[in-house]
C-alpha cells in the first residue's frame, strides 16, 4: 500500500481503482465490440502486489474475489482509519 502515497489524492475508491489500471476499458471500432478488459494503464506494480492476495482472497474469501474488490476494500479502510470488519462488507 506505500505504493499509493497520499490517499487524500484519490477523490474515491473508483479514482484509485484507474490509477492502479483495473478500470474496465472496451475496445470498439464501428460497428464492432471487442471484449471489456483492465485498462492497465496505471501502476504496474501495484497490480502486480495485488495478484496473490487476491488469488488467495478468491479461494477462502468470496468476499473479496476480484482485485478491484480488495483495493477497494483497502481504500476505505486506509480512508476511515477504522479496521477491516466483514460484517460490513457483506452488509452491502
């Protein structure tokens, strides 16, 4: 998380969620549509930090089954200040 500095530059979870390149971006041209990726176009190793721990998150926490979730997750704890508490995060 030291990668992401001065939360206070990170209007929202969303902002942080493009500034790491996990935002959803689809190629189109005309009247063709390609797939929906990640834009990648952010911080590299900050997605590459994320990959295990959401591998890991996949597999003994469905609550946190994708990368966007978990930086998710962490930007409103690191914002609040309050620990992580589940019960919160299924609540939603």
């Amino acid at each position: 998380m030291a990668y992401m500095g001065d939360m206070s530059r990170f209007s929202s979870s969303k902002a942080l969620v493009a500034w790491v390149g996990l935002n959803p971006m689809r190629q189109e041209s005309g009247e063709w549509k390609g797939k929906s990726r990640i834009s990648k176009m952010g911080n590299s190793a900050m997605r590459k930090a994320l990959y295990m721990p959401a591998i890991v998150a996949m597999k003994w926490n469905p609550a946190v089954s994708l990368l966007k979730k978990l930086l998710q997750l962490a930007y409103g704890v690191l914002k609040s200040g309050r620990p992580f508490d589940a019960e919160i995060c299924l609540a939603r």
